[in-house]
C-alpha cells in the first residue's frame, strides 16, 4: 500500500521546525522514519505534511558535559550502541543497544524517535526510565524538562505537544552498573517483556537502584515497589526474590496474540529477578 499525499519540507534548524509545526496543525516529524515510514504506508496515519529535522546540524550529537551526558534527538541506535562515552557514563543504554531491531534499523532509526513514538514494546523506554533520564523539549515558548517518569503518558503518547519537538536526552553521567534482559518476539524483535535495571552495592549492601519496564502494560514505567524493597536492602536471595514479585504485582498486563496478560506479568517476575541477579551477583 501506497501513503496519502503529503507535502515535505526539510528544517535546517529548531526554530524553522518549530514554525512548520506550529503554522500546519496536520504536520509530523519525519527522522529516521522506521516507525513513522512503515505507518504511513499502512495509512494508519495520513499527516498532511512531514516536517524533516535529519539535517538539523548538532541534533545528532553524544557528549559527556558537567557530570551529564548528552544525546541528540536525532542520534542513531547505532551511535548510541556504539559509543564509548555512552558504555562509560551510562552502562545501561550501551547494554541495550544491541538488542533494538537489526542493525539495518540501528543505522537509520534515531534514539529520540523511539522515545517520541512511545511503542510499548519499545527497547530505549525502560533504558531512560532506569537512568533517569531528563528530556529537553523545545517549543514556542521555549525549552522545557520533563523526566522520563513523566514522559511517557500511555500508549503511543508522550508528554509532547503537537507544536513540540524532542532535542535532548540528558542523563546523570555516574557509571552505575546496568543491564537489560528481554524476552523478544520471535518474529519482530519486539519486547515480549524487557526489563532495564541498574543498582550499586557496597560492603554487602544495595545502595540504589532502578528498574524500567517495557513491554508489559501499554506504557513503559519504573518498578518503583521493587526499587524501594532494594533500597539498603542486604544482597541476599530472598531480597532480589521479593523485589521481582514487587515488580510484577498489581499490573494491568497486555494481552495479545504475542502472550496473555499472566504470561507477561509472570515474565516481569522472572526478568527483574534475573537482572538483580545479574548486578548483584546472587
């Protein structure tokens, strides 16, 4: 299937993307493309223009700046799995990475896209939430911050207006230990269930830690009972064991023809538990 017509313009810069938006209410932004392209030709959406930002100089970049790091919006998966700043400052993103797609994907596919599209059964979601992650969005008004708790709204939506745009990920550039564990979709890639965790221990105790979720419920989230059972909690078997039943309690599942609403909480169970193990070593 053939897209809808649509009308195409390349921004040059921010403020130039920002007028597009904001003088044509039916207009997307158009990076990578491997989501948006794929809908488009399917007609589940049918913009009347696509606002292209792939050339905006500087939006693709990754450094390390006062004890942060920085990631452009327009960042490829690819830059982003292999970075060396980013497997030093931020291990969990690096250890993410390899698992987004396939590498034809990670080569065109922008780290900002993924997050603005909100799939939950997205990999980079549960990788911001378990490293904090800050988000800069620009708009008419100026630039703002949201945290990655308060990004992602539901299914597919963001905390972005239609006359927004995503430029920035920060994130705390501390080096904290981090994993990611996923049960894929066989076919697509996708997460079944995937879990992003990261934790510190010292002298037989668990300083902090967190976990993201993706693929579970229609948005990605932070296992905040669970982070809070491992709080100065020893590093012992049966404190990783609750902590994973706390992950997994409560949750209002998806249910698909990928896997019932009981097999994905029962994997939240096992993959929490299996990333703590991982970290922590029990």
């Amino acid at each position: 299937m053939h897209p809808a017509p649509f009308a195409y313009r390349v921004a040059h810069t921010v403020e130039e993307a920002l007028e597009l938006l904001r003088t044509h209410e039916d207009a997307k932004i158009l990076s990578g493309g491997q989501s948006l392209v794929p809908a488009l030709k399917l007609r589940l959406t049918s913009p009347a223009m696509l606002v292209d930002i792939s050339r905006i100089p500087g939006l693709g970049t990754i450094s390390r700046e006062n004890g942060s790091l920085h990631i452009g919006a327009t960042a490829t998966h690819r830059q982003v799995e292999k970075s060396a700043v980013v497997k030093e400052a931020v291990p969990v993103l690096a250890a993410i990475g390899h698992h987004v797609a396939d590498v034809q994907v990670r080569h065109r596919g922008t780290f900002g896209g993924s997050l603005v599209h909100a799939d939950p059964a997205a990999d980079w979601p549960a990788g911001a939430l378990a490293a904090d992650a800050t988000l800069v969005i620009a708009g008419s008004h100026g630039r703002r911050e949201v945290h990655a708790t308060e990004f992602f709204t539901g299914m597919l939506t963001t905390a972005i207006g239609h006359d927004e745009l995503l430029v920035e990920i920060r994130l705390p550039a501390n080096g904290t230990p981090g994993v990611y564990r996923k049960h894929a979709n066989a076919a697509s890639g996708f997460a079944v269930v995937g879990v992003a965790a990261t934790a510190t221990h010292h002298d037989g105790h668990i300083g902090h830690a967190t976990i993201g979720v993706t693929g579970a419920t229609g948005t990605a989230f932070r296992a905040t009972a669970a982070e809070k059972a491992l709080e100065r909690a020893a590093v012992e078997a049966g404190v990783l064991d609750h902590a994973a039943a706390l992950a997994a309690e409560g949750l209002d599942c998806l249910s698909d023809i990928h896997a019932p609403a009981a097999y994905r909480q029962n994997l939240v169970k096992v993959l929490v538990r299996r990333a703590l193990g991982d970290l922590l070593h029990v």
